[in-house]
C-alpha cells in the first residue's frame, strides 16, 4: 500500500516535471532568449548598467542578486548541516576529548618556512582579489575560498588553537554569517533608498556608488564564505 | 622578424614543448607507478619542471614588462608551493606507516606481508 501510494505520488510529481521540460527550448539553440537578447545586453550595457567592469561580477551581483543570495544562504546552510552532523554525533563518543591522535606528524619545518613565507602574500592577494572584483576576474568567493585556505594551511602549521584565536568566539558567529547578513543589509537598505529589495543605486553618473554596494557585497562574501570553510574544516579537524 | 626574434621564439617553442613533455610524463607516473611515493615523485615534476619550463618560455616571448614580472612571480609560486606539497605529502605518509613499495624479486627473500 505504501510503495503504491509513493510510485502514485511520484508519478503525480513526475508528470509535470516532463511536461515542463519539454516545454524548454532546445540546447544551444541561437533563439532562446539568453542568446537572442540577454547576453548581448549584458555584455554591452553591463558596466554602465551594474556598475563594475567585471562583467561576472554584474551578472552575479547585480542582474543576478537574488540568486547569488539564495547561494550564499545555501552555503551557510551547509555549515550549519556539517556542524549539526558532526557535533550531533559526536555524543556518543566515548573518546577522551582534547587528546591528539597518536597519528599526529610533527610539522615539518620546510613546510612550516613556506607557509610563514608565503602567508603574508596569500593574504594580500586575497584583499586584492576581494577589493577588486568590480574591475578584475575574482570577486567574494574567490577571495573566500583564498582566505579560508590561508586559515587551513595556517592551522595545519601553528596548531588549532592559535589559529582559532586569530578569530575570537564572540564574533565567529557574526563572520560566519557574514555573507548572507551583507546581503540582507544592502537589500533592505535598497528597499529603503531605492524602492527594491537589492536595488541600486541607478543615479547618471555616480556610478561609483553602485560600484560601491558590489564592492561591499563583496567583502561579506569573502569573510563569510572564509569562515564558513574554516569553520567546517575546524569542526571535522574536532573528530580526530 | 629579425634574428634575435626568431631565436627567442624557437627558444620558447622548445621549452614550451619540453614542458608539455614533462606534464606527460608526469601524468603517466600518475597512471602507472606502484606506489603512493613515486606517484607523488612523478605529480611534482609536473609542476615544476613542466610548468616551470612553460613559464619560462613565455616569458622570453615576452620581453620585459609586466606580464613577464607576473610570470615570474608565478614561477616562484610554483617552485616553492609545489616541492613543499609534495614533501608534505610523502613525509605524512611515511610518518603515518605507510611502506615504500618495492620490487617482487626484492621481497621474495623477506618476510612478504
């Protein structure tokens, strides 16, 4: 009875889903509309449109605002999914906490020298890439994901604890929701000024100022997407 | 095209080949060596005397200027980042137990596992 009922529900989802399908235009067709209309525009009237140079970053900002926060909600989401898995069943555990595997390598020096070596510039690039992903390829994620992995690598050689206190407890919470926060914040405030959720400013020639709300978009991207890798690399480091 | 030109670009071709040359080699370590140590031996040399030769063929191509000081500190990345890597690598894994593979006749004598 119930196998019946879920392949009838199924059947009852599914048929819909096809019928939707078909309806989409073919693959790679030259008259669905991205090709016949959407692209060009972007590409022409992209940066005095949206504000930024990087034509990436004006689709996924700007003309693709909404999607691009309902990612980063996702990628919050999975934090929270990795944290309540994992802590969740860690209670059970019957292991004495707080003790190193036995496993543990001690850290290498060359590889200790590299990373102090290389940390300062991995840093820099990541502002860099951070702060000017209006103008060059790059933008929030990416500057995220190089941050993150100079947390990672620098946790791999000071050890957890001191890495863990680069970030103090009070305002872990606030950075790890940082990119869904900053994307709230500018989408209200631009329902305030501007009269849309995620609108911009759209003044003629203060086109700065749009350049300014991608670029603070931006920075929460890069922090809260940094903490949210860090902070599930951490949470996984917690099992061994 | 005077000669100096044509010499710098057969310089590059050739090390751009030799470099296309190692990433092949290096890939085929990957695909066929026996054990975890080699094959990290063969992925490094991918990434510094494939790419690096790369790297250096284009910068000859390109003369001084600000793409050729982008290629460099590329260059430096590479032949720092990528070694470590794979000392990293292969120091973790023989730290951690894991036994340098070694040729059948090799073993025979001993006390095969």
């Amino acid at each position: 009875m119930k196998r019946a009922l879920t392949v009838a529900l199924l059947v009852v989802v599914a048929i819909p889903l096809l019928y939707a399908v078909a309806q989409l235009p073919q693959h790679g067709s030259p008259m669905t509309p991205p090709y016949t209309h959407i692209s060009p525009r972007y590409l022409e009237k992209g940066p005095e449109e949206a504000g930024a140079e990087n034509i990436v970053t004006d689709v996924i900002l700007n003309y693709r605002g909404f999607d691009t926060n309902g990612e980063v909600t996702v990628i919050f989401t999975s934090l929270a999914a990795v944290c309540a898995v994992l802590l969740g069943s860690r209670k059970g555990d019957e292991r004495p906490a707080g003790e190193p595997s036995s496993s543990a390598v001690p850290v290498s020096d060359v590889v200790s020298f590299v990373v102090r070596l290389l940390s300062p510039l991995i840093a820099i690039f990541a502002v860099y890439v951070m702060l000017f992903g209006h103008i060059s390829p790059g933008g929030g994620f990416q500057s995220g994901a190089i941050l993150a992995a100079l947390v990672i690598v620098t946790t791999v050689i000071v050890g957890r604890k001191q890495a863990e206190a680069l970030v103090p407890v009070r305002i872990r919470r606030l950075l790890q929701v940082a990119a869904p926060l900053t994307f709230f914040v500018v989408g209200v405030s631009g329902l305030f000024l501007f009269g849309d959720y995620l609108a911009y400013p759209k003044t003629e020639g203060q086109m700065w100022l749009a350049t300014a709300w991608l670029i603070v978009i931006g920075i929460g991207i890069g922090v809260g997407g940094a903490a949210v890798l860090a902070s599930i690399f951490w949470t996984m480091g917690d099992d061994s | 095209m005077n000669a100096v030109e044509a010499i710098l670009r057969a310089l590059t071709v050739i090390l751009c080949a030799i470099g296309a040359f190692y990433f092949f080699i290096g890939t085929v370590g990957m695909l066929r060596l026996p054990d975890f140590y080699s094959r990290t031996h063969a992925a490094t040399k991918c990434d510094t005397v494939g790419a690096g030769s790369i790297l250096l063929g284009l910068m000859l191509m390109q003369g001084f200027g600000a793409i050729t000081l982008k290629l460099i500190a590329l260059t430096a990345l590479l032949l720092l980042s990528s070694p470590t890597a794979g000392h990293a690598l292969a120091r973790a894994a023989f730290r951690t137990g894991l036994k340098p593979w070694r040729s059948p006749e090799h073993t025979e004598g001993e006390d095969a596992t």
